[in-house]
C-alpha cells in the first residue's frame, strides 16, 4: 500500500447486466461508500416490443458496458476486486458482464466476486449503511416473486415463491395488452392513479388456497378478457382493478404466513417495490403487528451495479473471490 494511503480506499468495482439495464458501480469496502455509480436503461430500446429482446439486449450492454467503464479509470489502482451479476437472469446479457468482469480481472489482476442478482436487490436496502438481520423480505421484480426469510448474507430461504408469472411481469404483461408500453409497472401504476378500482372485479389468485404460494397467470387472463370487452376509455379502471387485485394476492398471502411467522421486520425489494400502492397497503397490513417496513431509496429499487457492489463487500469479506477460469454463467440459479 502506498504511504499515507488509508486502509478505507480499497475499492471494489461491480458491473451488472442481469437484464436490461447496465450499469457500473464503486463502493469503498471499508466504508461502503459508493464512490461512482451509473446506469444506462434500454427501456426505450425495449418498449416498442412489449418486453425484453435478449438478443437486442445483449447488443446494447456491448455498447454501453464498455462506455461507462471508461469513465472508471482513474479508480483502477485502488480495486481489490470486480464484482459481477452471474445468476440468475437472461443467459445472453448476464455473460456481457461476466466477460467484461474477467478482462478486468486479467488486466488488472485482480479477482472476481461472482454475485447473486437477488442477493444484490436484498443489499439495495443497506446501501452505504449498515445491514440489519434477521429480515423477512418480499423480492418482487420482473423475474421474481419471492418471500425469502435472511438471517445473513449466507444464510437466506426462499419461503413461497411465484407458480408462474411475476408480479413485476403481470403489470409488463397488462401494459402490453392495452399497447401502452415497456416497462408496465410505472405505466400501470400512473393509469390507474384516481382511476375507479372497484368497477371491475377480478378474483383475487389463489384466495381459497391453504398454500402459501404466489400465481398471476389466472389474473393476467381475467385482465386480458376485460381489456378486450371494452374500450381504451375503461383501461384506467382495469388498471387500477387490476393493481388491487394483483397486490392483494401478496397481502393475502403474507397475511396468512404472519399468522405462524408474525413479522418483527419485513423488506420490500425489487424492481416493483417502487410501486406506492403496494408500499401503502403493506404499511397498512404490518401496523397491527408493530413491525417495520424496510424499503431501498426509489433509485435502487429496480436493476443497478450500486445494490451488486454493497452485496460484493460482504462476499469480499468473507473471501468468496474467485479465478476468472472459474466463474461460471447460471441463467436459472435461484438463491
Ligand atoms: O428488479 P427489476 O429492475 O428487474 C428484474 O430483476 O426483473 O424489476 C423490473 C420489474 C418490471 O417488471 C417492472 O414493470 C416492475 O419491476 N416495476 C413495477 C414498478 N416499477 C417497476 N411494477 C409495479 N409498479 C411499479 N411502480
Ligand atoms: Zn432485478
């Protein structure tokens, strides 16, 4: 170490490019300070299909991955490590990172920290901040619906988790129906805003079910069914019906699971945590039980290199660098 250097400017740089947002991200291990932190989104690419492209994805984080590393130079000598989403997400983008972080790796020698995509949404909540355990957390995204029970970075269960589609994909999948656009949630959210959510009633999945398990499948036809009877007029009110309902499987499931696991401290994370109705509702479901509500800053909630960097100083510490011959890609990995 250089003289007069201090022991908190060891740096770890991580790269995420899960999905469709890349982005790249410094954080001081010692402090957890995140030092630099930038995101290029390929919303707009992806809108006018409706969804993700894999392939058009993968393109773009080429392009951009590279653009925004440049602009990381001036931190290099201060890397003790690069950090980089290998699991779960899209095969075809996941590897635009991993490829960048071994390169790194090799150039700078250097080690790779191979990190959980879920893992790293869970850290969004202690982002330059302390982490607190144990936790109950609700991991709602694009790819996910999960209750996931932490008792540390190495110890965490998956409780219940989705039958089918997401909640973050069934607001994708309503936006696509009524041709609004990509991605759904912030769409759907907006439309439905002052909008009559009791005009339409859908069922609420699984609601006769002993099972503590997510389904959006049943309800994304109920909504396409009522979307297809009527005109764009009445999309508003589907909208926020269909927000209701999609929200109210979550509460009703976590209700019946508080019953045997009554909550003390209960997260939302993930890219629909954004979602306000959502964070309402479960503000007012946790008051009878005086737990409280943990949520990451709006800008952490969905993809970003800043939540994969605050999981990395933990997997750092606890020596979980790795080769770069021996990192692997696992599109399909849960936690
Ligand atoms: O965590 P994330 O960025 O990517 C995945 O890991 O999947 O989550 C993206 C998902 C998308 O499905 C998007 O529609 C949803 O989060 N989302 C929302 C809201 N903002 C984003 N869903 C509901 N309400 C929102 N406000
Ligand atoms: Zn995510």
């Amino acid at each position: 170490m250089a003289m007069g250097q201090r022991v908190g400017n060891a740096m770890i740089l991580s790269i995420e490019s899960s999905c469709d947002d890349s982005s790249i991200a410094i954080t001081e291990i010692v402090t957890k300070k995140l030092i630099y932190h930038k995101k290029i989104s390929q919303e707009l690419a992806h809108s006018v299909y409706g969804g993700v492209v894999p392939e058009l994805a993968s393109r773009l984080h080429a392009e951009a991955l590279p653009h925004i590393l440049s602009e990381c130079e001036p931190w290099f000598s201060q890397l003790k490590a690069i950090a980089v989403t290998n699991e779960p997400g899209l095969g075809v983008t996941l590897i635009e990172g991993v490829t960048m972080a071994k390169a790194l790796s090799i150039s700078l020698g250097i080690p790779i920290l191979p990190i959980n995509h879920l893992k790293g949404h869970i850290y969004s909540l202690f982002i330059e901040k302390e982490a607190i355990f144990p936790l109950t957390v609700l991991l709602v995204s694009g790819g996910h619906t999960q209750l996931i029970e932490v008792k540390s970075y190495t110890e965490m269960e998956t409780v219940a988790t989705t039958m089918d589609d997401s909640y973050g994909e069934s607001f994708d999948k309503v936006a696509k129906m009524m041709a609004l656009g990509y991605p759904g949630g912030p769409l759907i959210e907006k439309l439905a805003q002052s909008a009559d959510a009791s005009r339409f009633a859908f069922t609420v999945p699984l609601w006769q079910s002993p099972l503590i398990a997510f389904s959006y499948s049943g309800l994304k036809n109920q909504v396409r069914l009522a979307v297809e009877a009527n005109e764009r007029s009445a999309y508003p009110d589907i909208a926020a019906a269909f927000q209701k309902t999609a929200t109210e499987h979550l509460l009703q499931k976590l209700k019946k699971y508080f019953k045997s696991h009554p909550p003390v401290r209960l997260a939302i994370v993930g890219g629909a945590s954004a979602n306000l109705y959502l964070r309402e509702r479960m503000l007012e479901l946790l008051r009878p039980h005086n737990a409280e509500l943990l949520l990451s800053p709006l800008e952490y909630c969905s993809d970003n290199a800043a939540m994969i960097g605050r999981a990395a100083i933990e997997a750092y510490q606890m020596g979980h660098s790795c080769h770069y011959k021996s990192i692997s890609v696992n599109p399909r990995c849960k936690l």
